[in-house]
C-alpha cells in the first residue's frame, strides 16, 4: 500500500498521481486541494488555520493538531502516516507555495526518512541509498548529496565515475540522459536526486 500525503500547493493532475490501492491523507489546506480535484480522503491532519472551508472536515475522519506545536503538519502527518506500514509515502506538493520555509522542511523529510519522495507539477524528489538505481527519465535529472557519498553516473551527458559528491557541491545539476536507460550508482552515502520536466 501507498499513502499520499496531499500538502497545499498541490499538482494539477492528482488522479493522474494517486495509485490504487492508496490512503491518502490531506495535510490541511490540502483537505480543500483535493475536494476540488475530486480525490476521496481518508484523512485530514492539520491545525486548519489555512482551510478556508472548515465544513470539509464534517464529514470526514480528522486529526486536529495545536497551532503551537513543534513539527510541521506535514511531519505529524507523515509521522502518522509511517504507523501505517505503508510500502512508500509521497508527499504530493508541498513545493513552490508563497512560503520557501516550508518547501525546504519537505525536503528535508525526504532527507531525514527513507521510503519518502515528492511529487509536484515539474519535479519529483527522491533519496537513494546505497546501491545501483535506473532511469529513463527524459528531462533534467539533477543529483546532490544528503550525506557526503561516492556515486557514480553512466548513459548520462555527463557520466562520473566514482565522484566525491559533498553536501554542498552542486556539480550534479541539470545532467540528461543520452540513452534509453541511465544508471545512478550510489557507493557511499546518500544522495537527493531531483527529476525535473524540460518543457523548453
């Protein structure tokens, strides 16, 4: 089983994004995301001071949180979701809202948990452990470290072989594939892999 996580601001196309069988829990302001969309919620986690309809949680199972509160309602709701044994969790938006605090505290929940990624319009994000990773990803696929690792890049424009990546090297940006398949070796460490749409 999947859970998504719907975190404010949400993609376009969830339908297109939620795969059966899946629990999906709204993550606040995402309650009314969803309602829009037509997406059924198993759940809504938040403390609702962005919800601009509150009539929404009548009818459905819901956590109220405190507003003053040390996590984030997307960590409480991922924290809850993790009790759940689930096979992975997307956190789907939650990038690119009026506030870049909080699409940096996302990312640092794919950076802090395995087995979480996210999904907005243009990019999905990924951490990789050590191991060997394929793609046939066409658009930019950008890499940098969680921890520092040792990676190593074939089929790609710009193949690595056997790379330091630090946390704060940058080189892994806007690299493509040049073959159908691409591999992402990782050696050592961790790393953020950042897939991004070329619409250009």
């Amino acid at each position: 089983m999947y859970v998504y996580l719907i975190v404010h601001p949400v993609p376009n196309n969830l339908n297109q994004i939620i795969k059966k069988p899946a629990y999906v829990i709204a993550v606040d302001q995402g309650l009314f995301d969803a309602y829009k969309q037509g997406i059924h919620v198993d759940l809504a986690i938040g403390d609702f001071d962005s919800l601009k309809d509150k009539s929404l949680l009548e009818n459905i199972q819901s956590i109220h949180l405190d507003p003053v509160k040390d996590l984030t309602d997307t960590e409480s709701a991922l924290l809850h979701a993790q009790t759940l044994k689930p096979d992975h969790i997307y956190i789907v938006g939650g990038l690119g809202g009026a506030r870049f605090e909080h699409s940096y505290a996302n990312l640092l929940l794919v950076q802090a948990n395995n087995c979480v990624s996210i999904i907005s319009d243009n990019t999905k994000i990924v951490k990789y452990i050590q191991g060997i990773h394929q793609t046939t990803f066409k658009g930019y696929i950008n890499v940098f470290a969680s921890m520092d690792a040792i990676i190593s890049l074939k089929g790609f424009k710009f193949d690595l072989n056997r790379y330091k990546l630090n946390k704060l090297d940058r080189l892994g940006i806007s690299n493509e594939l040049i073959l159908e398949n691409g591999t992402i070796e990782v050696i050592k460490g961790e790393v953020i892999v950042m897939y991004s749409k070329n619409e250009q």
